[in-house]
C-alpha cells in the first residue's frame, strides 16, 4: 500500500480524501492556491503546499509543477479527485512516465473513453445500445444537417471532447443547425482546445440513470446499482438519488450488467460510471462513461456500505476488489442535494463572499460532505458547490422526510444559497411520487422560484 499520497484538488472532495487515506493510514500531501490557504483541505492536510496564484491554469491545472512537487516530497501516487485534472489524459501519461501510480484508469482509457465519438464506436461494437446517431465525426455543418434529415429533429449537437453541458446544442428545425454547430464547436474548442462535433437523436425528457461501477486491474468488475440525476438545470446536476425510483429490479439487473460490459468492453479499472438516459417507453441508451469518482458517489456509499474513495485506491496499488457482485446489497434509500453559493432569484448568480453564521444538519442517517466553515470566504474562482446534503432513510419516503429536515435545520449566512430552491423540490409531487424527467426543472422553474424565494 502507499505511504504518501498527492492530493491534487480542493474543496470537499480534497477533505474526503484526505479523511480516507488518514484512515487507511497513508500521508498526504496537498497542493493549494494562495485563494485557498485557509482551507480545511490545508489544516487537515499532512503537508499542505502553496502551488500558486487562484487561477486554476497557474496552480490546479499546473501539471508539471504538480508532478515535480509529488517527486519532491516522495509520494508514490496522485489522487486527482473530480474535475481539474481527473479526467486529463495528459496528464495521466505523465503520472506513469515518472512512475507515479494515478489513482484512476490509466491514460489511454482516459483518452479512449474521454473521446465520447471513439466511446460511442466501442460501444456500438460490443452491443452496448446507444442514442441513433453519428458514427463518425461530423466534419461541418452541412454533414449533421444531412444525418439530421435522415434521423428526424429534434436532434442534439455534441462535442466529442465536452462536458457538463458545454459544446452541446438542441436543434429542433433544419434553419438551426449550421448556427448551433458553429457556437457549439467555438465553446469547445474554447473550453476544451477540440472543437469535433457529432449528432445524436434528441431524446426528449429522458431520465438520466447512471451506474457506479469498480473495476480491478484484473479484471474483476462490479456495478453497485445506479444513481437517478434527472433533476438537473442546464445539464447540471442538482438532486441525485439511488436507488431510482424508475427500475424495476429486471431493468436494474439488465442495465447494471450492460455497464459491466461496457466498463470490460473498454479495458477499464478503477471506480467509474456508465450514464445512461432511459427514454418514455423505458429503452436505455449509453451516453458516456465517467473515468473517475462522482460528485454524487457518497448516495451510493450510502446504500451499499461501500467507501468507494478506498476502494479506488486500493485498486491504484494494484490490490483485488474486496467483493464481488453477489455481495453488494442495496439497503434503504439514499437522496443528496448539492448546496450551491449561488441566488436563484437572480438567474442562479454566483455569490462569493464570508460566510457569517453556519449550521450543518446532524442525526441518524444524515452525512455533510463540505470543507466551509464559520467565518470562512467563499471564493469567486472557483466552482460554486460549497456542500453536499446526503440522507439515508429505510424507504424513499423517509429520505425525503428526512432531507427536508435536514436543509430545515441547515443555515448559512453570509451569502445566498440554493437551498430554499432544493428544499421546495422535494415538496413537489412530480418528485415525490418519483415520475421527474430531466425536463422537470425547467417545466417548473417559474413555481419553483416563486415558492423558494417567499420567505426571502
């Protein structure tokens, strides 16, 4: 096992790692920018080193520097939690280069599946379903305007290199694509240096399912049921549950063996996720895979008794998965909602600032993942998620009653936050009666808005 390992993120998921591999006994060392240096990541770190400025390209992003640092300090492994450079092929090449073990898949996985038109070709040819569509590249405007004609609109623009919900167009009239294809392609060439596109059917308000799986450098690979993420604004998630409301135990069985297959069909190891969006008639249809741990790994966590941050790990050292398939047992039902600084009332605006007063919500079955705290300034650089609210009740019911209470009881002053917009979603009897879509959000954001913001 290791003995130090590089932390190279921030946040909560820096903590939550930070807390595992204290558990497990292994040092780490973590790399922050000077926005951060009052961080809990940095108290609770083993080491803590100032990489550089706020700007994520001059410190998080700083590959080189986090590499020479890693060396320095002689950890033998590099956990990239999510975003930043989780996903980065790059980056992974490198790690392996210097004999530095990165906690994930290796690089030419990351490529390979982070290529969603090489993907969709994987998986097309190991019988993995996929939305019709592209099976190659589309090299203009006028070539999706032609598969488009053949397909039917509506139709959905997506970047070969994009991600949460960048380089990605609805089209539903001819007259739109070569405008959607020309600004989805600049915003990822922009945001992603490969501007590629390819077309799919647009499958309107499908339910987004996802399946959490882990997989050995062996071979050995497992699902751990799914995580619901329909309600989303913008293509980003906001609410994840598990299990989903929408599977009966046949589909789940099929489905989870499906992302198996998918996840051996690309060699994977490592934790991951295979996301799926189920249609109105409840056909399933691979999207994307995941190359890393997920924001919303902890509802998971929670149904299965898995700590699936140690778990990855362990597979990075070259350790066997710890179960198998017949072990893992969903119990009860698990619901977390992402607490954002950010003002719903004024179009979901970011809103930085000191945090003035803060209280989490505690009691059975309640987990905070978050690295704020009393007094703490919530930094305009970064991602506008301060906290995760995760729950675990019996049944789907108690979740729900449970959630409430938990973002009830949760205060933070200061700053604006989402939490009157999530705690007014779970009153809603689309959510409770478990029949949302995708399209749930903005169906109802009018209301939602209305109600959340009462009492402000």
């Amino acid at each position: 096992m290791f003995q130090r390992v590089l932390v190279a993120n921030r946040g909560e998921i820096a903590l939550r790692i930070i807390r595992c591999l204290r558990e497990m006994e292994i040092e780490s060392v973590l790399i922050y920018s000077e926005a951060d240096k009052e961080s809990l990541p940095v108290k609770f770190a083993t080491i803590p080193i100032c990489i550089g400025p706020a700007s994520a390209k001059e410190s998080y992003l700083n590959q080189d520097l986090i590499l020479d640092i890693a060396i320095k300090t002689g950890c033998e492994a590099i956990h990239p939690g999510y975003g930043f450079l989780s996903e980065n092929s790059e980056f992974a090449a490198k790690c392996e280069e210097k004999g530095i073990h990165f906690i994930g898949p290796s690089s030419e996985i990351i490529r390979k599946m982070g290529d969603k038109m090489e993907a969709r070709k994987l998986m097309i040819a190991n019988n993995v379903p996929v939305v019709p569509g592209s099976r190659e590249v589309c090299e203009s405007a006028q070539v999706a305007k032609e598969l488009a004609d053949k397909i039917g609109y509506p139709v959905l623009l997506k970047a070969v290199a994009g991600g949460g919900g960048r380089g990605m167009r609805r089209v539903y009239k001819p007259e739109d694509i070569e405008d959607a294809f020309k600004e989805a392609s600049l915003e990822a060439k922009t945001a992603f240096g490969n501007g590629d596109m390819y077309l799919e059917k647009l499958i309107l308000n499908p339910h987004h399912i996802e399946f959490q799986i882990l997989a050995d450098k062996e071979g050995n690979t497992i699902y751990l049921g799914e995580r619901d993420c329909s309600i989303q604004r913008r293509n980003q998630k906001m609410i994840e549950e598990s299990p989903s409301k929408l599977l009966s135990k046949e589909l789940r069985k099929e489905m989870g063996e499906t992302a198996v297959a998918a996840a051996k069909a690309a060699g994977y190891f490592s934790a991951g996720t295979i996301e799926f969006v189920v249609d109105q008639e409840g056909n399933y249809y691979f999207i994307e895979m995941n190359t890393r741990i997920q924001v919303e790994h902890p509802v998971t966590e929670m149904v299965t008794g898995v700590d699936l941050v140690r778990e990855q790990i362990k597979i990075a050292a070259g350790m066997k998965l710890s179960l198998t398939q017949d072990d893992v047992q969903l119990k009860g039902h698990a619901i977390e909602c992402r607490i954002n600084a950010e003002n719903p009332q004024n179009n979901f605006m970011p809103s930085p600032g000191k945090i003035d007063f803060l209280h989490f919500p505690g009691g059975n079955g309640v987990r905070v993942e978050s690295a704020i705290y009393d007094g703490y300034e919530v930094s305009p650089f970064y991602d506008s998620m301060i906290a995760k609210v995760i729950v675990h009740g019996e049944n789907r019911l108690e979740a729900i009653r449970k959630m409430r209470c938990a973002l009830e009881e949760m205060i933070v002053g200061g700053i604006s936050t989402n939490r009157n917009f999530q705690y007014i979603i779970l009153f809603h009897p689309e959510f409770i009666k478990g029949k949302y879509d995708t399209g749930f959000i903005e169906q109802h954001l009018k209301d939602l808005l209305e109600w959340s913001g009462q009492d402000e």
